[in-house]
C-alpha cells in the first residue's frame, strides 16, 4: 500500500497533468478553484495535503 505522501505527490502530478492539458496556469487554476495560486503550486509539489 502507498504512503500517504506518495498519494499526495500522485495527487499532485496528477493535478498538475490536468491543468496542463487545459492550458490552464497555476494563477488561472486557482482562480477557477476560488483557491490561492500558492496553494495550488503547493498542492502540485505534494508539499500540502488537500
């Protein structure tokens, strides 16, 4: 079974992969998610949980 960091950095691989396909910046992600684009690069990195 996964670590919980190793599902986070999955997470935000994953996360990252999508706005990337969607042509989307971190600042545009974020404004989308009404989060900051702080968050998100944090969320992206795996170095905040969700």
């Amino acid at each position: 079974m996964s670590s919980n960091n190793e599902r986070t950095v999955a997470l935000g691989n994953r996360l990252k992969e999508l706005r990337n396909k969607h042509n989307l910046t971190i600042t545009g992600l974020a404004e989308v998610l009404g989060i900051s684009h702080s968050y998100v690069g944090f969320l992206e990195k795996g170095t905040r949980k969700v």
